[in-house]
C-alpha cells in the first residue's frame, strides 16, 4: 500500500514497516507526511545524556567555588592531611638546612663561640644583647634550629600516624586468598594450576608488595614510639620499606603511562567525531541551496534524528572530562618521578647536597596536593549540582 495514503496514527500503529517510512523517490515526490513520519520515528542515541543537557540548558547556574571551601575539604580528608603535613615538612627542613648553614659559618669565624655563650648570659641581661647583637642571633637561630627538628621530626611521626592501621585488613584479605589454594571446586585444574591462577600475576605480586610495604612501615612507628628496640633490625626494615616501595613506585608509573596512552586514543576519538559532526552541520548550513531535493532531505533528517547540538555538547563535556584526567595523570607522573629520585638518593648511597633529598620531597608534595586540590574543586561542583 502507499505510505501517502496512510495517516500517520495508522503509521504508528503498523510499528513504522519499512516500505511505508521510506519513500519510492524515483516513482513518487516526498510528500509531507513522509517527513513527519521520519521525525516521529527515530529515538536518537545517547537518550539519557540528551535529556540530562536538556534538563542542565532549562536550571543553568553558574557554580562558584571559593578557595577556602576547597581547603576546608582536604583538611577533612586523611589524604589532604598527609600532603599539608609532608609540604609543612620539608619546608620547614629547608629553612632548618638554611640556619644550620648560617651556624656553621658564624661557627668558622668566631671559634669561640663556646666561651662567650659561658662569659654572656644573653637572655637575662638586656645589655649584653645591645653589645653583642651578632651573638644573639646566633643563640636565637640555634634555638629556632633545635625547636625546627623537633617539629620536623613529629610532622614525620604524624605522617606514619595516619598511614597506620591498615596492614589487619591486608593480612586478612591474604588469609582469605591462600585459603583459595586448597578450597576451590574446579577439578579441571590441578593445585600447581590454582596455585599460578591466583598467585602467578602482576596483581598478586603487588597485592604482597603492598602488604609487605605496610608491615615495614607500621613497624617503623612502633619502633618510633620505642614499642621495640633494635637498631640493625630497624635498618633493615627501614631499608626493606624502600625497596618496597620503589617498585610500588615503578608499577604505578607503569599504569599510569598505560592510562595515559588509553585516554589519548579517547580524545582524539572524540576529536574526530565531533569534527564529522560540526563539518556535517556546517555542509547543510551553507550549501543548503546546492544540493539536489533528495540530499537535502538525508541532510536534513540526519541533522534532526542525531540532536547535533546535543550530541556536540555530550562529546565536548568528554573531551574536558578527558583533558582533566590528562592533568591528573601527567601530575601524578611527575609526583611519582620526583618520589623515585628522592627514594634513589636512600637506596643506592647517592652523594648529593643535603637540600636535595628535602627540595624532591617538597616537589612531590607540592604536585600530589595540586592534584588532590582539583579533584576536591571537582568533586564540591558535582556536590552542588546535585543538591
């Protein structure tokens, strides 16, 4: 039958068969019923995200953000905790370097230092401030400098305080994996097979990585607060801890350039798509006239059946969603480059200035809460729109 003579509630009711929705164009004109036919027919992709961007055009607000909401929100968090502690650190080890310089220096010059600290009682008397300002400086600084390792020392013990308490749980997850050894079902497998299944791979070898990392730095804090006492097993566990976690270090540097790879193939994906798509908008826009009646018809329905605009806005919310991760990625990279240098420096015995090891540390704190910071800014947005 002719889809002409057909109303379009008869249309519907047939579920849209295919000889009546497209038209016979080399035996019939298109007729307007056609076309309103084509429109109602086709459900376009990406359905819940359209009406996501439909519902975001109609309450669109703009999401403000303040700095000190973004700070309130790592301090609260075990992880922002951790990176203010570790820049507070080794920033205060660098000024703790810089007297201990000047000390050393005053030290060289006036070597009898020693006997004016005797001869000169400093803080009691105003007047031998007034006849000897140098020296007072120097006493003031040593103070500064021995109050400065203090601090240093418990912000270190800080830092091991929140890493503590997790190693129960890796133990038992373990328990829980060898008891797999023994218990499983599969008697199309032999034990050596279950035995490679579950312990012969990468995660598995980073699974006891981890476990052993934790042991050695839990018993690192013990021994801080002198629950224990055995300085050569304490270096050895001091030293075990670094290997441990250098190759932590080297496997996730490996992920994250895996990572890296996969969401550069997604953007230009993406990229590409949403050229083809601005590339084909801009074809029926100005070259409307030009085409013959059937092209302009196709033109026409692939405009309205893919909501170009829509489908634009999706991909492009892809493409920033890709590129935030790709900061995230290239600022862990760096965070985890400057903590394999810094850990190299303990391992391998490297003769470097003292103000290196804390200048990598610092650099490594410095990008891993830059990054924690973006992903809080993120995260309160998303808090927001939801509400």
């Amino acid at each position: 039958m002719d889809s002409s003579y057909l109303s379009q509630e008869e249309l519907l009711s047939n579920q849209y068969p295919t000889t009546d929705i497209v038209p016979n164009i080399f035996n019939q004109p298109m007729t307007k019923t056609n076309t309103q036919i084509l429109e109602v027919k086709h459900i376009p992709s990406g359905e819940d995200d359209t009406i996501k961007i439909n519902k975001c055009k109609e309450n669109k607000k703009k999401i403000v953000v303040e700095n000190m909401e973004i700070l309130q929100y790592l301090i609260n968090s075990l992880g922002g905790k951790d990176k203010l502690a570790k820049i507070l650190k080794y920033i205060l080890q660098i000024i703790n370097l810089f007297i201990s310089n000047v000390l050393k220096n005053y030290k060289r010059k006036n070597l009898n230092t020693n006997d004016l600290i005797i001869r000169y009682s400093f803080l009691k008397n105003l007047k031998n401030i007034l006849l000897k300002p140098n020296f007072f400086v120097y006493i003031l600084s040593s103070k500064i400098n021995k109050n400065l390792g203090y601090v240093i020392d418990q912000l270190g013990t800080y830092r091991y305080i929140l890493r503590f308490g997790n190693s129960p749980f890796l133990i038992y997850k373990m328990i829980e994996k060898i008891k797999k050894i023994w218990c499983y079902d599969n008697k199309l497998i032999t034990f050596q097979e279950n035995l490679i299944n579950l312990f012969g791979n990468e995660n598995a070898f980073r699974d006891i990585l981890n476990l052993y990392y934790t042991i050695c730095d839990e018993l690192v804090l013990l021994y801080k607060f002198k629950l224990w006492s055995n300085p050569i097993l304490f270096e050895t566990i001091s030293r075990h801890e670094s290997w441990t976690w250098q190759a932590d270090i080297i496997f996730s540097l490996k992920d994250l350039f895996i990572k890296l790879t996969d969401l550069q193939d997604k953007e230009l994906e993406y990229t590409i798509q949403l050229q083809v798509k601005e590339r084909a908008t801009q074809l029926y826009t100005n070259n409307n006239n030009h085409l013959s009646p059937v092209r302009q018809k196709l033109l026409h329905d692939l405009k309205n059946l893919n909501d170009c605009d829509n489908e634009n806005l999706i991909i492009k919310r892809k493409l920033n969603q890709i590129k935030l991760d790709k900061r995230l990625v290239h600022l862990d990279i760096l965070k985890l480059s400057f903590d394999a240098s810094a850990n190299s420096i303990d391992l391998f015995n490297v003769k470097t200035p003292p103000i290196v090891y804390p200048l990598l540390s610092l650099g490594s704190g410095i990008t891993s809460f830059i990054k924690m910071w973006k992903q809080a800014k993120n995260d309160i947005i998303k808090e927001k729109q939801n509400l």
